[in-house]
C-alpha cells in the first residue's frame, strides 16, 4: 500500500507561509519531514491558485518539492488548466489529482494525462457523490472506458470512491459503500485500476462532531478491501502505525517489534 501524505495543502499555516513567502527553505524541510515519516507520495494542494499567481506558485512548489526528494508528486489541482501550468514544471512523471466522471471535467484531464505519461486520480462521482457502492460502480465503469480509449489502464487510472464525512447524516451507509466499493472491483474490471481513499475525508468535522478515532480502523477495514493507496496525514503517529501494520500483513515489510511501542 502506498501512503500518499496530504499534509502540503495551504489549510495549514507553515505551508501557506512558505508558499505566499517563497520559502525554499521552510518547503524543503517539510517535504523531508514527510519523506522520513514514510510517505511514498507527495500531494502538493496550494487551493485555487489567482491566476496572475497560478504558474509562479506552481513552479515553486514542483521545483523545490522535486529538489528535496525524489518521490512521485500528486498534482492537486481544480482544474485541467492548472494541472498543465504544473506538469510544465515537471521533470518527471506526476500524477495528476484529480478528474471526475463529469465530461467536461474528466476528458481533459485524461488527455493530459495521457499527454504526459502520468498516472491520474479519477473519483466515482457525477455532479454528486453516489450514495451506493454500485452507483459508484458505475460511474467507474465510464471513467474506464474513456481511460482506456486513451490507454491509460491498469497501474496508471487510480480510482478514487470519495470517501465522505462520517459524522454527516447518513456518513455510516457512505463508508459502508465505499468498503463495498473495494471489494467488487477486482471481479469487474481486468486489470483492476489501483484505488485511493482520502481519510481526511473521512474525518472532516460535521455539526460539531469529531469521527478523528475513526480513521484508524477506517484504514484498517479499507486496506483489508484491497485499498492500493491511502491519503492521510503521514505525520498523525496512529495513523503512520496502522498504516505500517498493514504492510507488516501483506508481506511488504517485516515486523519490528520496536516500531510500535508506546
């Protein structure tokens, strides 16, 4: 399982500052912060960017992301224009974060995609998020037919069955679907598309409710699912534990005894 870290995302405080400030520095020592804490992805999410500011913010932050590490970076962006102003910066294959079922939305961002060799994040949504694993089914079976026209298949399409709020009213049956989302994929589509799950999601405060103990087991029942990649805070110890464990049970790693002590 891959860890995707989402923690360079302008919502928090040292990141916006580095951005709005051009602060190599500051950005480079949390790229390694999330390099050591055993991310193997790296989101980069600077919001909607003016777009007077649009191509400056994006160089800095590929630029200085790729100068300290050499992990995949995730090319967060609201629109197929600012995914191109990004890729531009790139000297190595990004993948892009994200497209939707929607048309308008998920051609372009397939043909860039395929335009640039890079793996694209996709989410089972429409113009709304399906309440139901075969809801979202379907919409995946369109996101694949059009990937594929374009021959981005297997490895490269990563699915992503949006995870919603827990706390929400009705967030139970949401997570309830999204597992089932993961279990039926593999009989349907060959190859598989890999699949992403973002647990910030999951946990978003609604109505004053906090569901932050969920995510642990969230990750736990999702990874047992067949999740391939998981977004998260790769700096919340309990999540970085459980995710750890999870390789430890798929063979990707050995289990060391010290790593989980309190």
């Amino acid at each position: 399982m891959i860890v995707a870290a989402d923690n360079l995302t302008t919502t928090r405080p040292a990141v916006r500052r580095a951005i709005e400030e051009r602060d190599e520095r500051l950005l480079a020592r949390l790229v390694g912060s999330l390099v050591k804490a055993g991310a193997g992805w790296i989101d980069l999410n600077p919001g909607r960017v003016p777009a007077p500011e649009r191509s400056s913010t994006w160089r800095f932050l590929v630029e200085t992301a790729e100068r300290a590490c050499t992990l995949p970076l995730v090319i967060d962006a609201p629109d197929a224009e600012s995914m191109e102003t990004a890729l531009g910066f790139c000297t190595r294959p990004a993948v892009l974060n994200f497209a939707t079922a929607e048309p308008a939305r998920l051609g372009p961002v397939l043909d860039l995609a395929a335009e640039h060799s890079a793996d694209v994040i996709a989410a089972t949504i429409d113009a709304r998020v399906p309440a139901t694993a075969e809801e979202r089914l379907a919409l995946a079976s369109i996101i694949v037919e059009e990937a594929s026209g374009r021959s981005i298949d297997g490895g490269r399409l990563v699915l992503d069955p949006m995870v919603m709020p827990l706390a929400m009213p009705g967030g139970e049956a949401q997570a309830r679907a999204v597992i089932e989302f993961l279990r039926a994929l593999p009989s349907l589509f060959d190859p598989k598309p890999r699949t992403i799950a973002a647990l910030s999601n999951l946990t978003t405060t609604s109505a004053g409710s906090d569901a932050s103990a969920a995510a642990a087991p969230f990750l736990a029942a999702a990874w047992g699912a067949g999740l391939d990649i998981v977004m998260m805070n790769v700096l919340d110890p309990v999540l970085a534990e459980t995710a750890r464990l999870c390789e430890v049970f798929s063979d990707e790693r050995l289990f060391a005894p010290g790593e989980y002590e309190a």
